[in-house]
C-alpha cells in the first residue's frame, strides 16, 4: 500500500485549465495531463529563478521531491509542444 499523498503549500492557482495548438479542435487532440504540483514547480522554479533548495522549503517538501516533480512537469510540456498535444492542468 503506497504511503499517502503529504499536503503541499501551493500558491498558483491557473485561470485556466487547457493549453492547445490553434486552429486544432480539442477533441481533435491528444492530451498531456500537468498537475497544479508540476505547475506550482515550474513557475517556483523556471520563472521566478527559485533554486530547488527555495522551492522544496516554500512547498514544505524534500528537494529531491522538487526535483522529480520538476523533471516531470518539463517533460510533459515537451512532449506537448514537439508532439501538438493539449495541456490539461488538473486538481490533485
């Protein structure tokens, strides 16, 4: 039995919920589901220029975590972006 899920401090919260290709329908397309955790890493960390020591005590979590997480969430948007997929940032 996995150990349950630790309660992190997450600040974003997104107007939005889907990214697409223009002019592409979204039930034309296949999706790439990002988690608000994922998001919450990438902007700590990519945009706000946080190092992963900063962003793993603003989340109340270990680095290593943050570092999982953030190796995640990149290569979820890659793959969108090379592949024309949709992003769906979901609520977990």
């Amino acid at each position: 039995m996995p150990r349950p899920r630790l309660k992190r401090h997450l600040c974003i919260n997104p107007g939005v919920v889907y990214f697409k290709p223009r002019g592409i329908p979204l039930r034309e397309l296949q999706q790439v589901q990002l988690t608000r955790e994922e998001l919450e890493v990438f902007w700590l960390v990519d945009m706000k220029g946080y190092e992963q020591i900063q962003a793993a005590r603003h989340m109340k979590t270990s680095q290593s975590t943050i570092q999982r997480i953030l190796q995640s969430a990149r290569k979820k948007t890659a793959q969108a972006l090379i592949e024309g997929k949709a992003i769906k940032i979901i609520k977990i």
